[in-house]
C-alpha cells in the first residue's frame, strides 16, 4: 500500500502541477520563495468554508489537514489546503455575507446553501472556471459529464461555481446504482401473516388491507392502520401518477406548478374516506411512533426521514435476533385503476438539500494562484481522489465484501444498537468528506448501493436492502423522465415574485391538510374550490409565467449545446 501510494503522489504531483496541458509548467512559483534545485513544496492554497469540524469529547473532530484523508490527498496532489474559516466560526452567520463584509476571500470558497452561492458566484467575486480552464488546463472538463457545465453557467455565459448533485448518464446507465425514491411505504410482515395476506400488488389491494387491518386493530394491536407525517408524505401520489414539483406541459408550453391539476382531488378524496374510516392516522410525530405499537402500514416523506425513522422500531441488539425483521418495503409501484403509470422524475441539475451532498466550490477572484487552483480541482475530479474523499482509504477504513460492496471497518461503523437513520458523522470517518467539494454520482452511487456500508444491526441491514432494491426500480422509472432545465424554472430568493412562491407552497400544505381531515366528501370538494380561488389570490398565473420565462431561457442555453432539441 504504502509503495502503491508513493507511486501515486509522484505521478498525481506530475499531473497537478504540469499534467493539464497549457499555460505555465509549474504553479508553485506564484507568490512564493523559489525552491531549491530537487525540493518540491506543497502549493498551499487557502479555504473558507461551510463545513463544520465539531465532534464530541468521545470523538472528537480530526484536527483540519491532520486526518489520513487529507494527508494522503495533500500528498499526491502537492496541495496544502489551508482552512480561514468554517462554519464553527460564523455560527449563525452567511457565510457568503462574512466574506463579502470583510472583503477578504481564500483561494478557494466552499458554500452549502443556495442563497450564498447565488451571492458568490459571479463576476464579483469569483474566477470564471471556463477561462481559467481554457489559460491552464484545456482538460479539465473531460473529467465532467457534457451536461455539467450548463448546469452551472451564469446570465453571462461563465461558470464561477461548481456546484453538486448532478446525476450523469454514468450514475443512470449502472443498474445496481439506487436512486433514493422521495416517498416509500413499510408494512408490516407478521401481521400480513396472521391475516393470511400477501403483499399488494395495487392501490385497491392495499385499500383492502388497510380495512382487514382496522377491523382486526385490537387483535394486532394498532390503532390506526396507516400512518403519515403528513397529508402529502405517501408514495401513493406517485402511484396514482401526480407530480408534486413543477412539471413542464409541452401542450401548453409552459411550466405548470402541481396545484391545479383536478386528479389531485381524486386523492384528497381517497385520503378522506380512509380517514373518516378510521384506516389513516394524521399526522404522524416520532413521539407518537416511539410511544405506541407500530401502525400496520407506514409511509413518510424521505425529507423527513429524521421523524420516520421510528416507523420501524429497529431492535437493539438485533444481531442476537433469530427472527425475520417484521417490515417489508413496497419495493415495487402499486398499480393504479389497472395501470402500472407511477409519477417518477429527476429533475435536479444540482442539489438543494443542504446536506453532505449540497454546495459549491469557487475560485476567489482575488486569488493569487488561480492556476493552482483549477489544476487542484482537475486533481479532485478524477476517479481515484474522487473514491477518497467519498469513501476514505481501502484498508485503512473500509473493505470489500464478498459480494463487492464497501463495508467500513468496525470502529467507523455504528454499533449494533445503532439504529437511526441519518448517515454516520463524518468525524466518525477520520476526515472522510471534508475535501468533498467535487463529486461524482456513480461513486457516491457505489456507497450508496452496500447495505451494510456502516451497519452491524441485522434489522437496520435488512431495511437499507429493502430500501436499495427500492430505488433501483424507482431509477427505472424516473430514468424515463429527467429534465434538468426545471431546475432553473424555480425563483430563487430575491426575485420578486419569490414570496409569492412560497405564500402559495404554503397554502397548498394548509389545503392538503384541510381536505384530508374533512368532514364530509363534499367538503372536500369545497375546500378544493376555495383553494384555487386562493391560488389566483396569491398570483398563480404571474408565478407560473415567470418560471415558464426562466425556463424557457434556460432551455435555449441547453439548445444551443444540442440538448432537448425536442423541447
């Protein structure tokens, strides 16, 4: 390993340094005392960024650069990154407002949220990367799928930030890579069981499950039998095929919010009979989960997957278990008045979930050592530091399984009562993640894909399987269905009918809620007509015409590269 890795720092320095073709043969005179003949310092770059180094006293964040991570990395491509500020400094604080308050940027700049990208990433203050690209490294977007670029091209036609997310062609041409579907439903196996039923292959199927189930509820110990965290957090909107994002209507020609499509009453209806009928409980808290017996069926939204997480009643312990785990996804679509049509799309040119895999990298315009820069960002866009920084060092950190899957070692895995469902803290990683700023889907995909990438609790492995299987089937679907325009149709902050956006997102949850738990189905229909009389209140013509206007000049960039010509 440790020849392997001397071999690699020779080479990788070769390639930072002098390997994009073009511009000057070495960056690591800028600004710098001259080096000796034979000695080759570390270009030391400097870093002001979102990402938080907090751990706890019994596991305490690594030190920044001290991590085997960022010493290996450093190593082979002959970078010193230097950290200015973080996230633990500017507690509470934009980042991007800090830095532009103090007119002092590092080299590099790293930000996780929208809003501090849209306020960084332009001419202001940030390196176009195309020209940057084009002076010092003519290869660097070889590394990158066609699309990425376009993803991030400014109003003016460069590109300042690199942001993530993107799911290339690569991610979707690998079947065993999940696609994580945003809503899924559990049901419980040993009860299905005791009521000699199998799995239901439809919506109507599981409608009947569902009364058996309440009719039986004494006898299986539940009190309701299906569970939501909320009126809108169930796959069947999927099933039933209605888009809950804004959808482009090629009739039409124009985007189109989901808020006024009529088949979403056929829904609220269906969600009201069940529960008036005492089969649907709403909402759903973890308090209730955590303090009563498990509801027969359970569906949850995955952006809340923090409060459904309880849902399952994971056993402590569970590798002590000779019993089965008693849940079982519905891996598959439900079929839907006889027909197989789920609602499923990706959409996302980037991510805008502030999360791990959510932000962007920059090149500071005043950075003395740009070139450096760009070349260091070609280094961390290639295969083998890109499986580092996600995955951390074969070995050191993690092993193949038989069947070829990443499994970390035992002391960077959860214990066996481990049992939430958030990812382990990357401070449990020894500095895996801290340099992931660029990333590529198919690795984060590779992850993604093992059961037990961080799991000794047999009932915790069992569901992520489930959940993998899940979102295979569900990229099948949404494979159909990628638009990375709309993306752009969305009205960041700022704009001025933003507020009015969000008024009527708002509203629409209000009325979701105000149908389900009607009393009557024709107070369902009334409260569907005074919802749309309060969408033309709030402006849902002007919002839907400026996302139709961004959209459709979004569209002519990715036109005139040659994509969605079809549009």
């Amino acid at each position: 390993m440790k020849t392997r890795m001397m071999i690699c720092a020779l080479c990788v320095l070769a390639l930072c340094l002098v390997g994009c073709s073009g511009g000057k043969e070495a960056v690591d005179g800028q600004g710098e005392e001259p080096q000796p003949a034979g000695s080759v310092q570390p270009v030391r770059l400097t870093l002001d960024s979102t990402i938080q180094l907090r751990g706890t006293a019994e596991k305490p964040a690594p030190e920044w650069g001290e991590d085997p991570v960022s010493r290996q990395l450093g190593d082979m491509a002959g970078v010193s990154v230097i950290l200015n500020r973080n996230q633990d400094d500017i507690m509470g604080d934009s980042l991007a407002d800090v830095l532009i308050a103090s007119g002092e940027f590092s080299d590099l700049i790293y930000v996780s949220t929208q809003e501090d990208i849209a306020k960084l990433a332009n001419a202001d203050y940030a390196s176009a990367l195309d020209e940057l690209a084009a002076e010092y490294c003519p290869t660097f977007w070889d590394a990158f799928d066609p699309m990425i670029p376009l993803n991030n091209q400014a109003e003016d036609g460069h590109i300042y930030a690199l942001r993530k997310g993107y799911r290339d062609d690569r991610f979707y041409d690998d079947p065993d890579l999940p696609l994580a579907p945003p809503r899924m439903m559990a049901l419980r196996t040993d009860w299905l069981e005791e009521m000699g039923a199998e799995l239901p292959q439809s919506v109507e199927e599981l409608e009947g499950l569902l009364y058996r189930a309440r009719d039986r509820a004494g006898e299986l110990g539940t009190s309701v039998p299906l569970r939501l965290t909320g009126p809108l957090d169930a796959p069947l909107t999927d099933w039933m095929g209605l888009a809950q994002e804004p959808v482009w209507d090629p009739a039409a020609q124009k985007v189109c919010t989901p808020y006024r499509e009529r088949r979403w009453l056929d829904y609220f209806l269906l969600l009201n009979q069940w529960y008036r009928d005492g089969v649907l409980g709403l909402p759903w808290t973890a308090y209730i989960a955590r303090t009563r017996d498990s509801a027969f069926a359970t569906a949850y939204d995955n952006q809340k997957i923090y409060a459904a997480e309880a849902l399952f009643v994971l056993r402590e312990g569970a590798q002590e278990h000779d019993t089965p785990f008693p849940y079982a996804l519905l891996e598959e679509p439900l079929a839907y008045q006889g027909q197989i049509a789920p609602y499923a799309a990706d959409h996302d040119a980037y991510s805008t979930q502030v999360s791990v895999h959510t932000g962007a990298i920059m090149i500071s315009k005043s950075s003395l050592k740009q070139e450096a820069a760009i070349r260091f960002l070609h280094f961390l866009a290639g295969e083998e530091a890109m499986e580092m920084v996600r995955w951390g060092v074969e070995g050191m950190h993690y092993e193949r399984t038989e069947a070829g899957d990443i499994r970390y070692l035992p002391e960077y895995q959860y214990e066996d009562a481990w049992v939430f469902y958030t990812n382990p803290p990357k401070m449990r990683k020894a500095g895996i993640d801290y340099w992931l700023w660029v990333e590529d889907a198919t690795v984060n995909g590779r992850l993604d894909a093992s059961p037990e990438a961080y799991y000794t609790n047999s009932d915790r492995i069992a569901l992520r399987a489930m959940e993998i299987r899940a979102g295979q089937r569900y990229k099948t679907y949404a494979a159909q269905d990628r638009n990375p325009v709309l993306t752009f149709a969305e009205l960041p902050s700022g704009h001025g009918l933003y507020e009015a956006s969000q008024r009527i997102a708002g509203v629409w949850l209000d009325a979701a809620q105000e149908m389900v738990t009607a009393p009557s189905g024709e107070a369902v229909i009334q409260e569907w007509e005074t919802f749309q009389q309060q969408l033309i209140q709030e402006g849902i013509d002007p919002v839907e015409e400026a996302m139709t206007q961004r959209y459709q000049e979004a569209l002519a960039r990715y036109q005139a590269a040659g994509f969605f010509l079809e549009e």
